[in-house]
C-alpha cells in the first residue's frame, strides 16, 4: 500500500466526522484492512484547524440547495470553531449572470450565515474570485505538464461532437477516446509552435484507491474505466472545476470539503489528482440532496426557490434555515423554530443520513410564525420589526393615513404583540383585513341599521366605557365590559351588538376580536371612530 493511502487513510480515520453505525476498517495482524463493528467512526473529536467552504459559481443567483450547503458549512465552522470562506468559482465566464456574485454574499449575510473570508471581507488565503487566482491553475497545470500527469489536446469542437453523437448513436455513455495522449513530444512541439487552439487534459489512471467520506461511508469510482482524460485548463485559458476547486482548497487549506452528493462520483477524480501533485487531501462529506416533498429535484425553475423571492414575500430568514434542516438529517432534536445558535449546539454530523431531504413548502407559513412571535417577543429584533412596518405601512397607505400616531413605535408594537401567533408575515398586517388599524374605516348607514335601530344608544355605552376606563386596555377586561354593555341594549342581541361594534371600528365582518381590535386601537381612537357614528345616521351617507 502506498504511503499516500496510509497517510490519507489516518488522516481521514484521526479527523473524520462520522455517522453512528458505518463500519470502520481496522488492521489485521497481517495489515489488511478488516471491518470491525466494535470500532466505530467518532465525529466529537475533530482535530485542527477546521476550515470549510461553500464555492457557489455566480452563473445565478443564490436559492435554497445552495444555502442549504452554505448552512451545514457555517454550521459545521461554528461548531468546531473554524473558518466559514465563500469563494466564487467565475471561471465560465460565458454564463455569469450580472450582480449575481454580490447577491450570492448578501442573501448569506441576511440569511445570517456571514463568511469569514470572501471577496468583500478579504481574508489571508485571498483572492475569493477565481478568475483572480489564474497564475495558480496555470502552474499547477505546468506541474502536473512536466510530471507527466497531463498533456496538451489539440482535438476540435467538431471532432468531439463527433465523438459524442457516435457514442449516443451506439447506446453508450460519450467520452473522450484520449488521442492525444499518444502523440509524441516532437508533434506536441509542433502542434505548440503553429500556434494550434489547444485543452490541458489530466492523464486518469486506473487503480484508484478507497476514500472514506463523512456521510457515504468507504467509496470508491473507477473513473478510468468510465470516463476519457478530463479537461483541466480550457482553451481560453480558464481551469475548469475539476483542477480550480482541488487547488483553491489546497491552498485555502481547506479541511473539510462539505458538498452535495451529486460530486460524490468525482471525488476518486479529484483524489487521483490530489496524489498527481503531492498533496493531501481533505477530508469529505457529500451531504443528501435536498428535494420537493414528492421526491422530485427541487429545479431552479421553479422561480420560487431562490432566496430572494422568499425575502421580498416577507420570510424570515430564520424560518428558511429552520425549514431546510428541520426536513434532513444532522442534528439532535427535530423540532420547529430553533434559530442558528441552536442549529450549532445541537449539530450532530454523525447523524446525517444518506437520504434525501424531502422540503414541504406549504409549511413555510408555520415555521415563519413561529419565528416571527420569536422575534416579537425579544425587544431589540421586535424594534427592527417595527422600524420594517412602518416602511411598509407608508408604503401601503401613503395619502390614506389620517393619524401620523399609527406610526409611532408603541402604537405598532401594541399591535405586534397582539397579533403574534396569529401572523405569519408582517406583509400581512398591511393586507386589506388590517387596513383598519392605520386608516379609518368608510361604511353606510344602511351597513349600521341592518345590525340595529339602537346604534346611537350603544355608541353611547362605547363612549362612556371608554371613560370609565384608563389608558391601559386589556383583551380579557374589554371582553367582559363588551358583555355587560351588550346586556343594556334593549332590542339587540349581543352577536348584533358585536357586528355593529366590529363594522365601526374596522368596516370589515371578519378579523380579530371586537375586545382585540379595540386595545389596538386605544381608547382615543375608539372614542373618534364612535363619535361619528351619530352624524353617519343623521346625513345618511358613508363617514371615514
């Protein structure tokens, strides 16, 4: 066995962080490797220094697979005291969507995951842009040149496409039939000297040799067999995935290489190329794919998955990071509402399974409510709260507001606190059925006699209970005092009282409680909005 599978294989066997129940191998007198039951992964001592990366490629724009990967990273880096790095793998410049590498850093930073190191914080391993780091690839890929581990391929687009149909033609899997690995040095010159349009090929080798990753087990690919000689350095000069990604996390020194499991079957790749060039490999984890409820792949597509949208649709950020981990695996509890603080105390990675995550929107709603009364009750993310809706509020109803109170700062946290549990967004609170509360309500006098012929009797009872009573309204007090006043109505029941009441205060049928709507309200407004139910009845036209 080679010293680099004796070194990796303790590296991986001292660092590694394990799933309960995965057979380690141990060592027989005789050194072969033997599985053994009673020696078991252990994933609480990780040793060193812990440095892990998510390496999105601005090609778009941030959605909930790619934060999901950026989560378990930050997580991870919390838990272990390490490094959380974003770097910006930009190298297929073709395909980079404006702005989409400033937005990918700023959903990380609203979603509350920031970086460590990245193209806007800096950092010692720096530069985080790939296209900044082309010297790199290109000496590496020289390295790998004068070893005799890669070569130059001077084959056409239209050779390979021809390539590619033949095989689809034949039923089989298209790859590179690796010509150019055979051309001496003399036609290599040449082919240099005229100036040819040329690829740098990694030479792949067959014996690859075993990698343990932290959630599949022992793995093991034969690409050799399967695959044709991959490109490492394009034709324009750029590297292509398979070489930047191994270098930058070389040179990052990076630990831990935390990824979707679709790279799983490019890692013994990856590996043949970490021995090519004398390096150590990290250690890696291909974490499960996250998926719609049906199992179906959670696509781009569907428009709705990226993070910005659910910003603009009022989400909270804790809600998404809840959502995506309360439906996988990797953590000691399962239960709703926990925020990153708790996600990081309670990560445990021998507990992610290889099974994919199956993601219920339609609970959104349910895990954003419970975030958002979270955040209602804590008194400096409640003022942040408020400081949001009073932009929305204006925004709403900007030539509509009578009363500049509705946007004081106690008048919305009363009505904060009073609708947590019932909310799921705050967008919510400036939709039609809570008009109410920051514009006064139009309605007609036939709204109000259809209820009641006694309405200026019981305005009057209003009036005077708000008299009686002082500033500080309760829900429950109010409730019992709307019983008593609905008993002094002499030919109105109290379901009618209750309608006559709710039409004036909001000219809505439907909403809180009559006793909820009014301590929102305040005993002021009350008074106002009941004091002109009078003049409504006696010019017989709708009032505001």
């Amino acid at each position: 066995m080679s010293l680099w599978l004796r070194s990796c294989q303790r590296r991986y066997l001292n660092t590694v962080v394990t799933r309960r129940g995965l057979q380690c191998p141990t060592r027989t007198r005789r050194g072969k490797l033997q599985s053994d039951a009673v020696v078991r992964r252990r994933c609480s001592t990780v040793q060193g220094e812990v440095r892990v990366r998510f390496a999105p490629s601005p090609t778009g724009f941030l959605h909930l697979g790619g934060l999901r990967t950026a989560l378990y990273n930050y997580i991870f880096a919390k838990k272990y005291g390490g490094a959380f790095i974003l770097r910006l793998e930009d190298t297929d410049q073709s395909r980079l969507v404006p702005g989409a590498a400033e937005s990918i850093e700023d959903m990380l930073e609203w979603a509350g995951i920031p970086p460590d190191e990245s193209p806007r914080q800096g950092g010692p391993a720096g530069p985080y842009l790939q296209s900044q780091r082309l010297d790199l690839y290109s000496q590496t890929a020289q390295q790998l040149l004068e070893s005799g581990q890669a070569y130059y391929c001077f084959c056409s687009p239209q050779r390979l496409e021809l390539l590619k149909k033949a095989a689809l033609r034949s039923g089989e899997t298209p790859r590179y039939d690796n010509r150019c690995r055979h051309l001496r040095v003399d036609q290599v010159q040449e082919k240099l000297a005229q100036g040819t349009a040329h690829v740098i090929r990694f030479r792949l080798e067959e014996g690859v040799e075993p990698f343990q990753d932290l959630i599949f087990g022992w793995n093991r690919h034969e690409v050799a067999q399967v695959e044709g000689d991959p490109v490492v350095i394009k034709a324009d000069g750029f590297p292509t995935y398979h070489l930047a990604n191994i270098v930058d996390d070389h040179y990052m020194k990076i630990s831990h290489v935390l990824r979707g499991s679709e790279w799983l079957i490019s890692t013994s790749k990856h590996l043949l190329m970490y021995r090519a060039l004398g390096w150590t490999p990290p250690t890696f984890g291909h974490l499960p794919l996250l998926m719609n409820k049906d199992g179906s792949k959670l696509s781009k597509r569907q428009g709705d998955i990226f993070i910005q949208s659910f910003q603009r649709d009022g989400i909270l950020p804790e809600a998404l990071l809840d959502i995506t981990t309360n439906c996988g695996s990797g953590f000691s509890t399962n239960r709703m509402g926990r925020r990153i603080d708790e996600l990081i105390s309670e990560f445990n990675p021998s507990k992610i399974t290889t099974h994919s995550a199956l993601l219920d929107l339609e609970r959104l709603p349910e895990f954003n409510r419970i975030h958002l009364q979270q955040r209602i009750e804590d008194d400096e993310r409640c003022l942040l709260l408020i400081k949001d809706l009073q932009v929305q509020i204006q925004q709403a109803y900007t030539t509509e507001i009578q009363d500049e109170e509705v946007l004081h700062e106690d008048y919305i946290r009363r009505v904060l606190h009073l609708r947590k549990g019932h909310i799921s967004s705050l967008k919510e609170l400036v939709s039609p059925g809570y008009s109410y509360l920051w514009v006064r309500p139009s309605f007609s006098s036939q709204q109000v006699t259809a209820f009641t012929a006694e309405a200026h009797h019981i305005a009057s009872l209003v009036l005077k209970l708000m008299e009686e009573r002082g500033e500080e309204l309760t829900v429950d007090q109010l409730s019992e005092d709307l019983k008593t006043l609905a008993k002094q109505a002499k030919a109105t029941k109290y379901r009618d009282v209750m309608k006559l009441l709710r039409l004036v205060l909001s000219g809505l049928q439907q909403g809180p409680s009559v006793a909820e709507m009014m301590v929102s309200l305040g005993r002021a407004e009350i008074s106002h909005r009941f004091q002109k139910l009078p003049d409504l009845l006696s010019r017989k036209w709708p009032v505001c």
